[in-house]
C-alpha cells in the first residue's frame, strides 16, 4: 500500500528558510514530487526526484533519501506569495500519483 | 509548455441536472488524463484514470455511471456529473502526461457547486 505523512501546518517569517518533511512508504519507488497549491487553484509542478540528494531549482530544493523512505521541501528566502499548501506525491505502479494530505504554510511579515 | 485547461472554472448547477467537465491538453498529446477531486481542506483523491480509446479506471468508491468520463482524443477527456446533488459540490482537477511516472501536469480545477 501507499501511505505519505507530512505535517499539517507549518508558520514561517518573511526571509526565512523553511523546510517541509515528508516520509512516505510505497510499494516499489518510481520517484517522489512535490506541487505547490494556492488556495482554490490547481497544484504546479515543483520538483521531481528519483535519485538520492539535494536537487536545486531557484530558491526552492528538494531532497531525497530512499533508504530512509524521507524527502524534503527547502524554501528559501520566504516571500508572503509563498503561503500554499505542499503536496508530497508518489507515483503508484498503475501511473497515478498518490498525494499527501499536504502542508499549509503560512509565511508571516 | 506542458498546458492543461478546463472548463468551465466554475459552475452553479440545480440538483439532478448533469453537468460536462473539459479537460484539454493545450501543447501536448496526453497518454492518460486523470481526473481528481478535492473538498475543503483536504488533499487531492483521485477518481479516475483514463487512457485515450478505452474504458476509464475507477478508484474504489468512485460510481462510474455517475461520473462518466470520455477521453476522445490524446488532447480532450470529459468529466460528466450525472444527477448532481449537493454532495457533489467540490473542486475537479484534471490533470495530464504524456506516460508512465512523467510529471503530471494540472489543469486550472472547476469548483462546482450544486444546488
């Protein structure tokens, strides 16, 4: 079976790093991604990893470890815009994504 | 690249009527068309897989003679919602790619509210 843990919600200042865990148990790996969601909008692509370590895009990077069954989200120098939902995903062996309750961050002044 | 629209964005419907969702992949051919539902607060289930030509792959729970889907072409699936009832009022999300484990790609989700 599938199963995605991460927290629920998460409050973070203006400027500041930011990390955003996921732990995931999965019948076989193809991958783990992250999508960001603002409310009452659709989720977007943000990162795609499938091979362990940090992968960096811009002020977003995420992290993956397959023996530990853990990835992270790292947001870097925090701006209001960032306040959204996190939604850790893994791909299930029938190419549909199953999706973790997600993670709404906050990002305060 | 990689556009998915839907429409409409919204729609305001009476219990028992049937209402049409357009999912369609702008700059891609799409392999598979998801379809996905979420209400407040919660996190994206997944209703349906559908692959161009053939039969949708329902997920448990999920009525397949209320929630027809049709994915005519490699750029178009329909989501209908036959005999709406207020219970069905939620975000749908349609979302697509072009094969196996490739990224999904959403549309912009159609909040639908039934009377």
């Amino acid at each position: 079976g599938q199963n995605i843990d991460q927290p629920t919600e998460m409050t973070a200042t203006e400027g500041a790093i930011v990390q955003i865990n996921c732990t995931y148990q999965t019948s076989g790996f193809n991958g783990l991604f992250w999508y960001q969601q603002h409310a009452g909008e659709a989720p977007t692509f943000l990162s795609y990893n499938v091979l362990d370590g940090l992968e960096e895009k811009g002020r977003f990077s995420s992290f993956l470890s397959r023996s530990k069954g853990y990835s992270y989200l790292l947001l870097k120098e925090l701006q209001m815009k960032d306040s959204a939902s996190y939604l850790c995903a893994a791909p299930t062996g029938a190419n549909n994504l199953f999706f973790g309750t997600g993670t709404r961050l906050t990002v305060i002044p | 690249g990689a556009v998915v629209s839907q429409h409409p964005s919204w729609v305001i419907c009476k219990s028992g009527t049937s209402v049409k969702i357009e999912c369609r992949s702008l700059d891609f051919q799409a392999t598979t068309m998801f379809w996905y539902r979420q209400f407040p607060k919660q996190s994206l289930m997944l209703m349906a897989t559908s692959n161009e030509g053939s039969k949708a792959t329902y997920e448990q729970g999920v009525e397949k003679d209320k929630f027809l889907i049709n994915h005519a072409s490699l750029t178009l699936s329909t989501l209908t919602v036959t005999s709406a009832h207020p219970e069905d009022s939620s975000f749908y999300i349609c979302s697509a790619n072009t094969g196996p484990q490739d990224t999904q790609y959403f549309g912009p989700g159609t909040r639908l509210t039934v009377l």
